[in-house]
C-alpha cells in the first residue's frame, strides 16, 4: 500500500518518467477518489496535484488525455550493515582496514 512520504517511480506511456514522493492524500469531493499531491523529483522541483483513486494510488495503470500512467512505489534498499557501524569507524580509522577517513569539516577549518 503507497502512503504519504513514499517514493514512487511514474511510468508514463510505459516507461519510467520520473520519481516523486507522496506528500500529501486527501479526500476528493467525489466520493472515492482522492487528491495525491506529488513532489516531482526534477530539475527545477515541480508539485502536481492529481485525482485518484485507491487502486491507482497503489498501482493500477490508468491514463491520462490518452497516456498510459502508473504508480510503482519505490522499494528502498536495507542500510549496508556488512562494515558496521559507522560512527565507530569515523573515530577509529584503523577498524576500517588502515583507510583512513577523512572529514570534510576538518578540511573546511584548515583552508
């Protein structure tokens, strides 16, 4: 089930479009539907509000002026947890194989 603040991949004339994330659902005044509000992932930031129903929110292809559309909600990876924990690392290079770890923020202070 895709809900507020999950990502999505739209796929538009059945190819992937682009990633937006749910920021808000709300009622719709017909009974049913439901308006989604997008924050479109492009280059600049876009926000769409559309009108959907249940099953398109969760999937189901539909069409908009004639184009196919759908809905995949994105499926984030687990964390790595293969180095553990990072923190430590961070403050004991020598954990992470004699790499050592360099801070930005160090480097900022030095210039």
């Amino acid at each position: 089930m895709t809900s507020v603040n999950d990502l999505v991949l739209v796929h538009i004339d059945n190819k992937p479009g682009f990633y937006a994330r749910l920021e808000d659902i709300s009622p719709d005044a017909k009974p049913g539907w439901w308006k989604v509000k997008l924050l479109v992932l492009t280059i600049p930031v876009q926000i769409y509000t559309w009108i959907l129903d249940e099953s398109q929110i969760n999937g189901a292809p539909f069409t908009m002026g004639g184009t196919p559309v759908l809905l995949e909600k994105v499926i984030l990876p687990e964390p790595d947890t293969r180095h553990g924990n990072e923190e430590s690392e961070r403050k004991d290079p020598e954990k992470k194989g004699g790499a050592k770890v360099v801070s930005l923020m160090d480097r900022k202070k030095e210039k």
